[in-house]
C-alpha cells in the first residue's frame, strides 16, 4: 500500500503530462473565471474570489466606517444584525399577511396563498436591498413555521436568491471549520469551481444541494416546525445552515419567491458570522430599515 515506485511515478507523471486539465495546474487556471463571472454591482470584481471563510475585506483601504448609510437601501446590518419583519416588505402576487398563528413577532407574518411553485422559483418575487457595511460572512436565518397540518415537510419552503453576488458568494455550510457547502444550480454544475473552492483548507466538499434549484435560487426549508422556529436550511435530508459572503461593504440584494404554500414566514435576520444564535435570534431586536 502506499509503495511509490518508479512505475508509479512514471504513470503519474505521464498523466500529469497528458491529462491535465482536471489535475492541479487546471484548477488553477479556473481560478481567474470564478472571478470574471462575478456579476457585482457595486465592485470591480476581480478580487471577488469569494471562496474563502477569510474574505476579509480589511485589507482595503477606506478605514471600516461602518454605518454611513447614504447609500439607497431597504434594509442595513447594524451592530453585525439585520433584522425584517416579513409583513413590513412589500408583498406581491399571493404573498398576504396574517395573524392567525399566535406567537409571531411584530404585527403579523406572511404566507403564500397561491398554488406551490415546487419547480418554479420567480413567482411572487419580493427584492430587497440590504446595505452591508464590513465585508465578510453572514448568516441568513427566518423565523418561519408550516402554516397548515402536522406533516413538517410540507408547507415548509420558500426560493431564496442573491443575484448580485459573486456566484460562489451563496451557499448551504454545516461542518464549520471542515465544510461542507451547497451552492445552487448552475454555480454547483461548474466541476471545476467546486474542485477550487475544495482546495480551500476549510472546506472538505462542495457541490449541488440534495432537491431543487436552479438560476441561483436555492429552496430554503425548515425541519420539525411545527410551531414558530429558526429552522432555516438547504439540501434535503442533509441540512445546511445558509451563508453570504459579501466580499466588500455595500448594497446587496436579496429574492425571495413563493415555493410552498402555507409556508408561514415571520422575521429575516443576516447576521455577521461571529454573532452568537441568542443575538441574531432576539425576537426582542428591533427592525434595522435603511434611515
Ligand atoms: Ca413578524
């Protein structure tokens, strides 16, 4: 087992030679089009390589002046959280508010109450803009419960989409420190990228969630709620908890779009990586709207 000898050596070395578009060196030359196929509205791009946990955007001048939101936006990370009510967005198509289901924070919830949209991500699409002062990592998390039956895998999802990050910017992780990361179709098609993004010491294994996505939208579901929860998650039977990386302050957006309906949605929270569950799930917090 393991014994090199020169008859090995000499097969690597040819296939090395020969094949080496999926080898080492051609993992590197992907590195510069994850870059490229960034699609930022507020960056240059090229520096987007997003891969990493450690994408400080420290390094880039300007002082960390967080908080100056001059800028046109919805909503805003404060103190490290962003906090929504759901009823307070503006809602289209089928989306309604409601109040039935007791225990809700702010003045109600929204659900869904047009047919599901299993396959079908853009219907009753809700875009907000979030100004996000220091780049890094965030957390996405909503307070969210089936709004119809006992049977917690149903009336549990709704499509989830940030179309101006860069591509590799939106994903599942569990595993912290020895990830594993789901990033929606087509990102998660490329072979190439998620063999990149694999080589990052961090991650352990990247690719497709388990279940539906496409265009960038991932279904982002809850387990067990049937009352309120924080349950928040991608990849079926494999949950994933759901990150941003965001790879310089500013405005981002995020989509949401009817999956299921009765899927029951009450509060949205981002949240810096490093701020602890008890702070970003505080249903005592008040809204964080852009002044
Ligand atoms: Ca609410």
């Amino acid at each position: 087992m393991g014994r090199w000898t020169w008859g090995t050596a000499f097969a690597v070395l040819v296939l090395a030679a020969c094949g080496g578009d999926d080898d080492v060196t051609g993992a590197g030359t992907t590195t510069s089009s994850s870059g490229g196929t960034t699609s930022n509205t507020t960056s240059a791009g090229g520096t987007g390589g997003a891969a990493t946990t450690t994408s400080t955007g420290g390094n880039r001048g300007g002082g960390g002046d967080a908080g100056s939101a001059s800028v046109a936006c919805d909503y805003q990370v404060e103190s490290g959280v962003m906090v929504i009510e759901a009823e307070d967005l503006p809602l289209a198509a089928d989306w309604q508010t409601a109040t039935t289901e007791a225990g809700f924070t702010g003045s109600g919830y929204i659900v869904w109450t047009g047919n599901s949209q299993n396959n079908n991500p853009g219907q009753g699409t809700i875009s907000i803009d979030v100004y996000v002062p220091v780049a890094g990592r965030y957390r996405w998390r909503w307070r969210n419960r089936i709004g119809m039956g006992t049977n917690t895998t149903e009336h549990n999802d709704t499509w989830l989409r940030w179309p101006d990050l860069a591509v590799t910017g939106y994903y599942g992780m569990k595993n912290p420190g020895n990830e594993s990361r789901r990033y929606p179709k087509p990102t998660c098609d490329d072979g190439n990228l998620m063999q990149m993004i694999e080589q990052d010491a961090t991650v352990a294994s990247a690719g497709c969630p388990n279940g539906s996505t496409s265009d960038g939208w991932m279904k982002i579901y809850s387990s067990g709620a049937s009352d309120w929860s924080w349950s928040t998650r991608t990849s079926d039977n494999d949950a994933h908890n759901i990150f941003i990386e965001v790879a310089q302050p500013g405005v981002v957006t995020f989509e949401i779009s009817a999956r299921a309906d009765f899927h029951l949605i009450d509060r949205i929270v981002l949240s810096e990586e490093s701020v602890a569950d008890n702070v970003a799930e505080d249903t005592g917090a008040m809204p964080t709207p852009c002044d």
